[in-house]
C-alpha cells in the first residue's frame, strides 16, 4: 500500500494482515471469514402478474440465499454457477448469452469460473427465523453481481433475496420510470419474504450497488416495511434530479437510518455527466437526509466498478479499464481488501439496525484504527438524525389514532414535550369544520371544544354552536350561540348569525343583545 498526497492523512490507521479466502491469489479473493451458518441456495423463478412484461406477467427469476444448517450436505457451488443462471433466466429472452463487445468483455470472467464458493444448493436451512436483506442490482445487472456480498451476510444469519437489475423491460433505462420498476421490484421481494417461513420480515434493509442505491431509495419512500438502506455508492449520488422529478420521494422527510459507502470520483467526472443527462443534475439527496442516521463510509481506494464482485473478478476489466478509474497509486489488490471491509462495515450496520447488536454499535462508533483496518483504506463518519419538528399533521394524526374526543388531552401531553409547537385556536377550528363537512359532527364537537379553550372568543364558541347544532344536541346549541353573544358582542358576523339561529332553535327566548 503506498501513500497518498497529504489530504489524505485522515486516514491513518493500522495495517492488519485480513484473513484470506482460498482462490487464485492473483485475481479476485474475498477476505472476510464465514460466520457460524453455512449458506444455502435456491433460485425461484417468480412472476409479477400485477405487470406487464412482453406479452406477458413481469418475471422475477429471485435468489434466495439463507442460513444452512451447519455441515449441511451438498457440495459448494464454484463462480461458474452463478455465471450459468443468465441462461436460466426467462427474463433475458434471446440475450441469454451475451455477444459483441457486451459478450466479450462478459467472458473476462470465465477465469473465476471455477472460484469456490460458499454456497449450496438447496441445501437444509438452519432453524430459526432470521432478518431479511433484500440485494438491488445495478444498471441492468445480474441478481448474483454481488454473490460473496450476499453469501457472507447469509452466513451470519440472514436471509437475502435479489432478483435482476431491470428498468420497465429487462434494460434498466436513466429515467423515473426505469427506476421506478426496479423499486417495485424491490417492494415485490419485500412481500414475497412475508411468505416465507425462515423470515424475520419485520426487521428488512435493502442494499442497492449503483442504480440499485437509487431503486432502494424510492423504494423505501413508498413501502414501510423497509426498516434500513445501504447504497454501495448509490446512483442517488450521481442522478438526484430523478429524485426531484419524482412527486413523493422528499429525502428531507426520510426517517431510516442509511449507510452510504463513497467510491472515489471526481467534480470533473459528475460536471460531465450533468452536461450530458440534465437528469443527474439537482440537490443532494445525502445532504438532505438529516431525519434518519447516516453513516457515511468513504473507500479511499476503490472506483465505482470495484463495489461489486462480479467486476472485481472481471480480468478484461483491469486489463482495459481499470487504469481509467485508477485513483492515485491504489491498484487492484487495494479495491480488493477496500471490498472485503465494505462487507464487513455492511454486517456491522445491520447488525446493529436489524438486530440490536450493541457489539455491532460499538464497532460502528469505533475509529478504523480500533477496527483494524489497513491505513489509507476508509473513513467513517456518523450523523445523528435530527428529530422532525412536531407539526400541526403530527398533532392531527395523533388525534385521529387515539380519538377526538381526546384532543384537548393530545395537545397538552404534545406541548410538554414539543415546546416549539404552535398551534392556534384558527388551525382547529379549520380541521372542524372540515369534519362537520365530511359529516362527522361529533368529531368536529370535539375539536371546537379545543378551539374555544385555546381562544374563548365569539367566533370559536359560534363554530361550538354550529356543531352542535349539526350533531343534534339542540340544547347546547342554543346555550353555546348565547355564548357566543356575550363573548363578542361587538362583532357584526357572529351577532347576525346567532342571533338568526336562536330565533330558529329558541324563539321565545331573550337574547343578551336583546335585553
């Protein structure tokens, strides 16, 4: 490892030997060690009858790995394996097997071909429920691009499901919809895990690579059921204007914690890719997110391609690529070891998130240094959500699950502990009447209850008045409009109308201003 100009600096940390992986040392090798489940394999192929596809439903060819039983019979299945699920893959159609340039630079791989792997087939799944990750592939990628990624966390008890990186058809496309697709694959996945019975589905992260840390973003705006996101340097990054385009993603608004892990780029490199596609250009989406907990993890050493293993056992890519992305004097080896920490750091945050590992926290809140991470490989930094302000939606939600006529109550118990919340005796009178429209008079008596307590005033106890007058109780009516009249003689409007009112419901009797 050599070093880096002095900006770098921040980075100084121990040099630790990383455990390694059998394979051939002079290519790709994943460096963490398996955790205590061994790994099992099936490949479901799924439709989505809710989406049209060709001439048909969407298919979902989904694989799931999970934690086996250990010892579990069955032999390990070798890279090639992985490679041979394309042709299997009814989404593909005629590009099963991949031609031209795409085929040539595709068969980069065939070296690793026979790479050992950890998984099995089928093989008997452990006892037990375990928390759910769902893997989103990058720009029109394979389900298995992060096939050691997907290992290792089934290894230390998950269950982890991916299905192939698709726009509207099988090629994702740079646009809303394309992505848009993808998240409802995302969603899909999610609902799929509800049904199965190894699956802890209330406890769910979605990790995206590239276009698939976009997908998971939107994804996670529209589906509450995902519980935690980690991008491997997300396209949210470099294409926020999708983000803008869309009219309910607000990163602003978002609450669940992110992990973010940075490959290193270049202003030149985004500057040109806003010039070609104006889509890449807007706010930040990472700025924006101060409402949920966001660990950013910076890879000192790694580009965009190197976050994902299929690429990092791609031979023709660093023959004819890589010196292209090459950052300062960090070569192949350092992507190598910058991967197996991005799947360490990756466990931690789960861990923490979906099983309330305090290890796991401790490890996050830890310097690289006390991790043992080599110098010059990632910087961590950790940003606290700031809570949401309390707003007059908050207050009205709050109402609406515990009851109106617990509203008086709601308001005090949320003024303690949200000094900052304003709320007048306009807003609810507001919401009243827009309940007395929607016919729910009782409600509405609630809330003008509410009204005339934050401001006694004529025009308060007249909407009292009306309300029960709508909701049928004729005697406080009459009693809350003579109110009304005291309260604000002077006033012309509430004057007129009460005293209309009172000659309907009580003739005879004598009104204040009559006397």
């Amino acid at each position: 490892m050599r070093k880096l100009p002095i900006w770098s600096l921040l980075a100084l940390f121990a040099v630790t030997a990383m455990p390694v992986r059998a394979g051939d040392t002079n290519g790709f090798r994943f460096l963490q060690q398996p955790g205590p489940f061994d790994v099992g394999l099936r490949v479901v192929q799924q439709y989505d009858n809710s989406r049209s596809f060709g001439d048909g439903s969407r298919p979902l060819q989904t694989l799931v790995w999970y934690p086996a039983s250990r010892g579990a019979t069955g032999a390990h299945m070798n890279y090639g394996e992985y490679m041979d699920l394309r042709a299997t893959d009814p989404a593909m159609g005629e590009a099963r097997q991949q031609v031209g340039i795409a085929g040539w630079f595709d068969a980069g791989r065939n070296d690793s071909r026979a790479d050992p792997m950890w998984a099995k087939r089928d093989a008997a799944p452990a006892a037990g429920r375990f928390p759910v990750v769902i893997y989103a592939p990058s720009f029109s990628s394979t389900s298995w691009e992060n096939a050691d990624l997907c290992e290792y966390l089934a290894s230390h008890g998950y269950l982890v499901l991916a299905t192939p990186g698709m726009g509207v058809q099988r090629e994702s496309t740079h646009d809303l919809p394309g992505v848009e697709a993808q998240a409802r694959d995302i969603s899909f996945l999610v609902g799929y895990a509800g049904t199965l019975s190894s699956a802890d589905a209330t406890h769910l992260a979605v990790v995206g690579f590239s276009w698939g840390g976009l997908a998971n973003v939107i994804a996670a705006a529209r589906d509450t059921r995902i519980d935690a996101l980690v991008a491997l340097d997300g396209s949210v990054r470099y294409w926020p204007g999708i983000i803008s385009q869309s009219t309910d993603v607000r990163p602003e608004n978002f609450t669940i914690p992110l992990m973010f892990f940075f490959g290193q780029g270049t202003v030149e490199s985004q500057e040109l890719l806003e010039k070609q596609s104006p889509q890449a250009h807007g706010p930040s989406v990472i700025n924006a997110w101060v409402h949920g907990d966001l660990v950013s993890v910076r890879m000192l050493g790694m580009s965009h391609s190197q976050f994902n293993s299929r690429t990092q056992r791609n031979e023709r890519f660093f023959q004819y690529e890589f010196s292209r992305q090459q950052l300062f004097d960090y070569d192949r080896e350092d992507g190598i070891v910058g991967y197996a920490w991005v799947a360490r750091y990756t466990r931690a945050f789960l861990d923490d998130r979906l099983k309330g590992d305090t290890a796991a926290r401790r490890f996050l809140e830890a310097t690289p240094k006390d991790n043992d991470v080599p110098a010059h490989t990632l910087k961590v930094d950790i940003g606290i959500a700031e809570p949401m302000a309390y707003s007059l939606a908050d207050f009205q939600a709050e109402v609406s699950r515990r009851g109106f006529d617990h509203a008086s109550e709601v308001l005090a118990e949320v003024q303690k502990t949200h000094p900052e919340l304003k709320i007048d005796a306009g807003d609810v009178s507001r919401w009243g009447y827009e309940r007395l429209s929607a016919g729910k008079a009782r409600e509405a008596v609630s809330l003008m209850r509410l009204a005339v307590q934050l401001a006694p005033s004529g025009s308060s106890y007249m909407g009292l008045a009306e309300s029960y007058e709508r909701s049928g109780d004729k005697a406080h009516a009459v009693e809350t409009y003579r109110e009304a009249l005291k309260r604000d003689p002077g006033n012309i409007v509430v004057n007129t109308m009460a005293k209309e009112r009172l000659g309907e419901l009580a003739p005879s009797s004598t009104t204040p201003s009559s006397r």
